[in-house]
C-alpha cells in the first residue's frame, strides 16, 4: 500500500523559476546542498533524525504527469525549454545521509544531495517538508520515551496533527522514537506500526447506563477491553467497574485490561482508582490515562509516583507544541567544484561536502563530534553514508524495526544532561581547523 | 484535480471498535455531534472557521475500497458484520454549520452532523483533522492580515508545514484570511489561487558574480523581477542593483518590481535599501521583506514605520507557531432523541441542537453571541446553516474568492479590542436560559 502521494507540484513557485534560469544559462553543472538544523530550539537538546525513507522514495519516483504539464504550459509562466525538461525528469544524483534514528545537533548535515544543479535545486522543498516535520515528532517523542522509560507510550495525535500526512507520518516518526505503537489505522497497512485504541466518551454517553457501556464495549473488543471511567465520575464509575462489571465479565471468560482516565488531575484519580481497583479485587486492572500529555506531563506525574502504566500522547507531540518547527535549510554548499558559503547575518553556512565525526566515550556515552569536510578524517565514527547513486538505492531498504531497535541504542548513548528537559546544556560540534581555514578563504575571495 | 485524497483509515482505532459494538447492540439511531472549541488559546481573541469544503468532499466520498476491506479483515480485530457494513458504507446524514470564513468564539459549534450513530462516530477523527488544522491557519493569517492592512501578504510557509497537506490546506486557509496568495506551486491547480515566486540564496550562490545572477533571473522571469539581495551584503547588493543592474535591464526593456531581504534587522535594512533606491532613481523598486515573520513582527516593522510594501510569511504561520493547536471537540450533543452532556472535568459540554445567534451595533461591530438550542429564537443572526441532507449538498459549491470576501467583511466587523494581540479582552457567547435549563435537568436526571 502506497504510504504517502507525492505531488511534483508541491513545491515553492520560485524552484521552477531558478530552474528555467538555469538551463536558459547552460548552469547543470553539478551542485551539492546540506540539510541541517542551524539551531535546536531552546527545549531541544538532541534531535533524532528521521524520514530519510520518505525522501528516497520521493526522489526516486519524482516525475511530471501530463496533467502536471499541461498545467505548467496553460500557467504562461514558463518556457518551452522548461517543460520539456520536466517532460523527462528523473533524478540522477547521488544522496549521503545520517541513517534515521542517529542522534544529530546543531550544523550537522544529516543529508547531502549531488546532482546536477537543477535537479538538487528542484527538489529543495518537499525534502526540507519530509525530513523536518518527521525529525521534529520523532525528536519530541524520543524525549517523552525518556522521560518515562518502560512505560507504555501510543501515539494518539492523529486528529489535531496538521493534516493528514502529518498524522501519518507522526505515527512513524513516534514508532521510531520508541513508541509501542499508535491509535492512527492506515499506520498498520502503511508501515507494519502496532495500532491501539480504547473507546470515547460519546460510546459511554449514547448509552443510557455506564455500567451497561462498558459491559457492551467488553463484549465487542473481548481482547482489548480498555474502558474510559472518566466521563460523568471517575471514582463511582472505577466502583462500579469493581463491583459489578468486572465480577460479570468474569463470568463471561473476559479480563478487563485497564481503565482509561481523560480529565481532571490524573495523579490524584489515578491514586485513588488504583486503590479501588486493588481493594475491589482488581490488581491486574492496569491504568492508561491520556489528556494533554507531553513530556513535561510525564515527567511530573512520574515524578509523583502516579500509578499509571501507560500514556496516550496526541496533540502537543505531533503538533511539537513545544517547539512546533525546527530552524532548518537545505543550503548550496559547492557548485561546479568550487564551494559555496552563504554569509547572509545569522545565517551563515559552513562551505563543501562535510561529515560528522562522533567520539564516545568508555561507557558508550557521546563524548565529541567534529564538523568536517568529507575527505579530512577525523577521530570518530563517521555518521553520513552514501545511500543512493546515479538516481538507484544502494542498500536494501530498512524495516521500520531495525530503525527503532537503532535509534534505542543511539537515546543510550545520550549523556545525562541531555536527557532532560531541564538546564541549558548543550553538545556543539567542534568544527575542524581544515574546514575553518576553507569558510575563511571564501569570504575572502569572493567579490560581488 | 483533486486536492487531497481520504484514506477512509485515516482515523483512530477506537471508531472502529465502537462501531462494531453500536452494530452488535442495534445502536444505529439519530446522533447528533458537533464540532466546537472549548477555549481559545490565550494568543488567540477570536477563530475564522475554514475547512468545511474539505469536511463536504470528505463526506460525499468516503467509502472503503476492497484493498481497504482486505486489510481490515486480515488484522483479525473485526467481526464479518463490521466488515459488511463498511463494504456498503455511505454517509447518508445531514450538516449543518458556520460559512467558511466566519468569526466564531469559545464554545460555539461550527459544525453539526446529524446521523446515525455510527456513521456520525465514524467520521469524528478526519472531520476534526480537517476542521482544526485550517481554522488554525485561517485564524492565525487573518491576525496577520489585521497586523498589516494594505500589505501584500503572500504565504511562504510550505516547506515547513507539518507534511504535504498541511502546505497546500495553508495556502487555502491564508487565501480565505485574505493573503494575496501563496508560493506552494500546487495550491494553483488545487484551488486556483495565485502564486507568487523570487528566488533564493543558492541561485546567487551558484553564480560566481551577484550582478550576474540578478540579471540571469530578470531575463528569465522578465515580468516578476524580484531580487534576492542578503546574500552577501545588503546595502552593497542595492547599490549593485541601481548602480549596474537596474540600467542594463531598463535597456533591454525590463523593469525590477522589487527587492528581497530574507535577514538581520528588516526595518534597519529597509530604510538604507529604500534611501539607495530612491537616491540611485529607481524609486519605483518595492521592497519586499521575508524570514521568521509573524502578525507580532510585522506589527513591529510596521510600528517602527518601516517603509516595507509587502511580507513572505512562513513558517510561523503555516505551524501557527504561537498556538500550535486548538482545544477543539466534536462531541454527541444527542442520541436517540435525548440531548446527552458530557461532565468530565474541565470537559463539560452543552446538550443538544445548538444555534449561535450574533447582533451586531450600529457600525457593523459584533455586540453579542447566544449560544441557545436551534428552536430557541433569539435576538441576532442565526449563524449555523444546513449544508447537506441526506448525504447530499444542499447548495452550489461556493469558489474561494466569494469565501475570501466573506471573511474580509466579518473581520471588518471585529471590535478593536478583538483585532490586536494585547490586553485579555475576551467575547464570549451568553448561554439562553433554555439551554441552561437543559443542562441542569440532564445532569440532575442521569443515574450511573
């Protein structure tokens, strides 16, 4: 099943006008852009990378129907040497990138793109659209696995998230970050992500009797019977889950799983449904609660000891409530052999083909990137691999799992002063002498 | 061409499960939802609704192919009835709501669907998708559009709204609010609205000379001369522009509309870029000015008299950055014939059929909402519109420019305590004693 569409017009009017520039002037000279972060928000102190995959598949598939065509001639706005061109479009370049789940930070590219001038230009747009919102969810929600770690974390943001790929891609993005899974359906047919889901209040308030809901509920989901308490009164509702629904489902053959708590201070009834629920004979009832959840929710109600064993997370996670965009370019870095710097105040660019070396420590623990051009080795791990060449993938495309299981060991890695959300920590690769030495040759040579 | 497709999974798990278990009880009687925001955010002093198009389409169309129904069957999780009652589904209800484009406030329903229970349940999490995302944007851009009357306001916010739908429903939702258009190429075939275009650092970058690059693209967009001039140094690229560019080009019969500044401080930059163009004779270039902009900037720029003739908005606009998300709901208001009410904490809605009637003074200004049930007559205009019955619309598909206009006229008839981002002035609806009455009896009346 096809994931998500890619519209070939889904892009900044001002691509197809450079594009027309370019080949009018015979520039299809090879061209090197970097996506990257310029600066995390200030409630970031880690990014985690994410939808690389998506990218792929956009360049790979990327071409013009005749439709599309036709309306980019009836538009009189571009030339008959343009159209032509897209006629025939396919992308031929080369892409480097850090694999999805790396941990990354301010300056580093996580993806290079080589190709011939008009074709990385052209696809500026929807790469800076799919690899900054994916990054964004997955980042946030990497943050929220570390503040409640062996919990049960779902995904449930699909209706507040901002459109349809946005939910979409959230449930991924999540699903990376260590999610067990998420409420959004098409995420099963779409990427293999285990889907949950409970009931709504309008289920218990279209019943005319709570109790009766919730015994019709059980019934109908027999292996997933997860009840919302907390639609007229939490604790009578939890009460009569002990005294008379869960006694009769027994009866039945069926377990009740957990009970879902919406509203109100959810420590304190999850404290006292706890209670009820063990007095009444219920300890294998677990607690789920939801209710505008974040990491900065979890870590308060952690902190107070709540009994809850597991979290639905929705609007501010795949919205980033927090932080809802990142301060991302994909920026022209070399141009027909010779490097490109960008010196635009606060916007400046490091120059040519650069990669990330990272150090770690004895315990395993990020000790030190440096910033570097590609052929200058420094210590450390190199992060961006080749992945695509001359327009084909280089390697087997990776299941969703293997990218989870890697972007585990990588939120491992993580120094105790990132992990939190709390101080002004932050990690800043340090930028090689080499790569210095060539920003500072640029400025000086170029002449307006 | 169509806009945006409808995965009829793109919704949460739970529908699913509840619909089953409405099927499995003969739960199939009248339900009415509607669609509301609790409470605006604390950034936000009145709502523009936006999005009901998208709700009608969403409606008209939704069915389940047989890939669908394969998929659903092999997950394991539904019953053969289920299955069969999605194979034929069809919304069949009615709806009624706000004009796109109408002011609305906290509490006041812009959306009711009246059907049968689980087809009103089933479209909860895509109606609430589609509804929350444009009305945020719509809302946010016509703050923008108050901020800075008589500006060109164009929307620049694609490549980091959160995925491809969201850019293209931000153009839409800018347009209404009365932006002058959008650079998302795709929202001209989509929606018909105008696109606007400049180019970027990298195609002056990949010149070896500024001038050169300026007039490369005047020659190939020869009516849309807009020049980048940040890249290197911004008072010396307008010197270029009225020392050597703007000559040449005048000779060859091409005129500079304008002028782009993408950084540093925009109004500083402004005033020296307007006195070097007016003192090197080219008074008629415009400058127009672009990055990390939003109403509260340009109500900056514009305070300082900044002499800016028109903004790209990004961005801050297409992820509402201030208010990311709205408290929003779509809730059963009746089953069966009696008016339901949900109670949880903080979460308390009001029953039934609901009507907002709005009165305005003697100039035009808002002077008062009641929120009353739709048989309640009361003083004012009855906002909410039937739009569709029986699955079928009810009136001819009204085209965006008469949607944009609407609005323009309701913001004209905002109170100037409601236009500007400062003080606590809220507008709230009255409720009618009726519905206050009914409230009351509900909650009294409804045993566990």
């Amino acid at each position: 099943m096809k994931a998500i569409g890619n519209d070939p017009l889904l892009t900044d009017l001002y691509q197809l006008s450079m594009l027309q520039g370019y080949l009018e002037q015979g520039m299809e000279e090879v061209a090197v852009f970097e996506f990257f972060v310029r600066k995390l928000p200030p409630e970031r102190r880690f990014l985690l990378a994410a939808g690389l995959e998506q990218v792929l598949d956009y360049l790979l598939n990327l071409s013009f129907s005749t439709d599309d065509l036709a309306w980019l001639e009836a538009s009189g706005r571009f030339s008959p040497a343009l159209i032509a061109y897209l006629q025939d479009f396919r992308f031929t370049g080369d892409v480097h990138a850090m694999p999805e789940g790396t941990l990354f930070f301010a300056d580093e590219p996580i993806l290079r793109i080589t190709a011939p001038l008009p074709q990385a230009q052209l696809v500026e747009s929807r790469v800076i659209n799919l690899l900054h919102y994916q990054t964004l969810v997955a980042s946030k929600a990497a943050r929220c696995v570390l503040a409640a770690p062996e919990k049960l974390l779902v995904d449930f943001g699909m209706r507040r998230a901002h459109g349809s790929e946005a939910a979409l891609l959230a449930a991924r993005a999540c699903y990376i970050a260590g999610f067990a899974g998420t409420s959004t359906v098409s995420a099963a047919p779409s990427f293999d992500i285990p889907v949950f889901g409970t009931m709504a209040h309008s289920f218990v308030q279209s019943h005319d009797d709570e109790s009766q809901a919730f015994e019709h509920f059980a019934h109908t989901q027999p292996d997933n019977v997860v009840l919302l308490i907390d639609t007229y009164d939490t604790e009578r509702a939890a009460e009569y889950v002990v005294e008379r629904v869960a006694p009769r489902l027994r009866r039945a053959g069926i377990r009740i799983k957990a009970v879902r708590l919406d509203s109100g201070d959810l420590a304190m009834h999850a404290r006292k449904v706890r209670r009820i629920l063990d007095e009444g004979g219920c300890p294998e009832i677990r607690i789920f609660v939801s209710g505008n959840l974040d990491e900065y929710e979890l870590q308060s109600l952690l902190g107070k000891e709540a009994p809850i064993d597991g979290f639905g997370i929705g609007t501010r996670l795949t919205t980033s409530a927090d932080a809802p965009y990142l301060d991302c370019a994909y920026k022209l870095q070399e141009y027909a052999g010779r490097p490109r710097r960008k010196k635009s105040e606060g916007k400046a660019t490091w120059p040519g083909r650069k990669q990330v070396f990272r150090r770690f420590d004895e315990t395993g623990k990020l000790a030190g990137d440096t910033l570097a051009l590609e052929d200058d080795r420094q210590d450390g791990q190199p992060l961006i691999q080749q992945v695509m060449r001359g327009g084909e993938l280089l390697y087997a495309r990776k299941d969703l799992e293997a990218i989870r299981l890697y972007a585990q060991n990588q939120l491992a890695g993580l120094p105790s002063t990132l992990r939190c959300s709390e101080g002004r920590h932050t990690y800043e690769a340090e930028v090689s002498p080499a790569l210095e030495a060539l920003a500072r040759k640029i400025d000086s040579a170029r002449t307006v």
